[in-house]
C-alpha cells in the first residue's frame, strides 16, 4: 500500500518481517528507532537513533571551507569546528511512504551558502536495511559530502557488549585538534573516534554474542568508528573523510549530484 500524498510531516513507520523502522522528519529525518523482532538496535534520544550527515560528515576546521576564490563560514558547534552538517538540525518532508519504503527531501538553505536538495530513501526488508542519500545543486557547483551516524547500543540487554570486526587498508591519523593530519598510518587498536579507509568499500561487522549479528556495508571507501561512549558504538559510512570539503572536496554539479547509499543486514544468535 502507498500513500504518495502527505499532508503532515509526522513520524514515519516501516515494517517487513519482524524488522520495524520509524524516521522522524522534523528532527532531521532522524531514525529514531530499528527494532529486529521486538529488540531495540539504537539508542534512544533527541540527539540519538541514526541521523543524516550533509552537507558534510564530521568537523570542518574552523567551520571554514573554500569553494575556488570564495570561503564560507559555518557556525562552529564542536569546540573550534563545525560538526556533521545542517540536515540533522532541520525539518525534512515526506515525499511518499509505503508499507516498507518511504522517500524524504529537504532544500539547502542558510546557514550553507548554496541552493539545492537533499533526498534520502529508505527501503526495509525482513533482514536489511538500505538508506540512500542524494545531494544535487539548483546552480553554482559546490563541495558536499553525505553519511549517516547511527548510535547503535552496546548492550541490547542479552549479557555481552558488542564486537566490532573489519579490516581497513589504513587509517587517518588523529591529529590533537580531531583532525586528519594528512598521514595515512595502519590500523590502530581502539577505542576510536578515528577515520578509516576501505579501498574495496565499507564493510564492518557488529556482534552482540547470542543476540544478533549486524553488517554495515557500502560503496564508499570512508567509514568512521567511534565507540568512547559506554551506551552507544557509531559506524559511520561516508563519502568523505572529517575535513574533506578542505582536504577531499567532492564538487556537486548541475551534471553530477553527490549520492550515497549504506545498507544493514542482520541475522540472529540466538
């Protein structure tokens, strides 16, 4: 069943299987919750669940960027920087929605300097999840990144924490600001709240022992892992790394829009 028409932008719920879903589109087309046969995935909050980062993923130094001769200024939120983009602080709309699918969008507006539309899909099975993010431009090009920042639980109530397992050809070295500094080093033992690179695509594996075992996987080479909290563990596909309208810019053009997709497939323990 679809409903191609909305009249609200009211909370979102998807269901196939025994998966359910809910986003929230006036509070960043947020998911604000993913429950596998009754059993909560994500930390629950305002500031939580797993939220859209455009039109850049992580800190941008200074909350400063340059687009060829011109820099812009983004309100700095993070200590000195500017963290995980506008979209997670602005009310979406609901394009459509079915059983288990349904498409959102927003228009960039200030504080970024340029028009365009983000769009985000999400499409639900009985074992996976796929979330795919569009990001296109009414004019002048400009740098953009897209990703996504899910606080997934470390404890789903069944004994042991999570386990995380991948392998990345290296990682970006940490500078004391939270910055890369440019050096590519190898993988380092945890905790994180490290950039890593995955030439042949995103691939990191979350074990709850007994309980569930869930795969986050996608096209794009960056992943971020972030696990210093003792409720939450992040797994952050991304198209760029922290900084990367800087250091990586990625230009959205009239000819070429910025999209980006993550899919989560899980199966049980228990």
């Amino acid at each position: 069943m679809t409903n191609d028409v909305r009249t609200d932008d009211s909370t979102v719920h998807l269901t196939a299987g025994g998966a359910e879903l809910t986003l929230d589109p006036r509070n960043g087309c947020r998911i604000t919750s993913l429950r596998i046969d009754g059993t909560e995935l994500l930390r629950q909050g305002a500031k939580y669940g797993a939220f859209p980062m455009v039109p850049w993923c992580g800190r941008i130094e200074l909350g400063q960027f340059r687009n060829g001769g011109e820099r812009h200024q983004m309100p700095v939120n993070s200590g000195p920087h500017a963290i995980h983009g506008t979209g997670r602080d602005t009310a979406w709309h609901t394009a459509r929605v079915a059983d288990s699918s349904a498409a959102f969008f927003y228009d960039l507006a200030a504080p970024w300097p340029y028009p365009g539309r983000v769009t985000q899909l999400a499409e639900l099975t009985a074992d996976s999840l796929t979330l795919t993010m569009g990001v296109e431009t009414y004019g002048d090009s400009f740098p953009a990144q897209a990703g996504w920042h899910p606080w997934f639980l470390r404890n789903l109530g069944t004994g042991k924490d999570v386990e995380l397992g991948f392998e990345a050809g290296w990682q970006e070295e940490r500078g004391d600001d939270h910055l890369p500094t440019g050096r590519r080093v190898a993988p380092r033992p945890g905790p994180w709240d490290d950039c890593f690179g995955m030439p042949d695509g995103v691939d990191v594996t979350l074990t709850w022992p007994g309980a569930l075992e869930l795969k986050v996987t996608s096209r794009s080479e960056w992943v971020v892992i972030y696990d210093e909290q003792a409720e939450a563990v992040c797994v952050e596909p991304q198209s760029g790394p922290p900084n990367g309208l800087n250091t990586l810019p990625r230009l959205v053009t009239p000819i070429d829009p910025l999209e980006i997709s993550t899919t989560w497939t899980w199966r049980s323990l228990a």
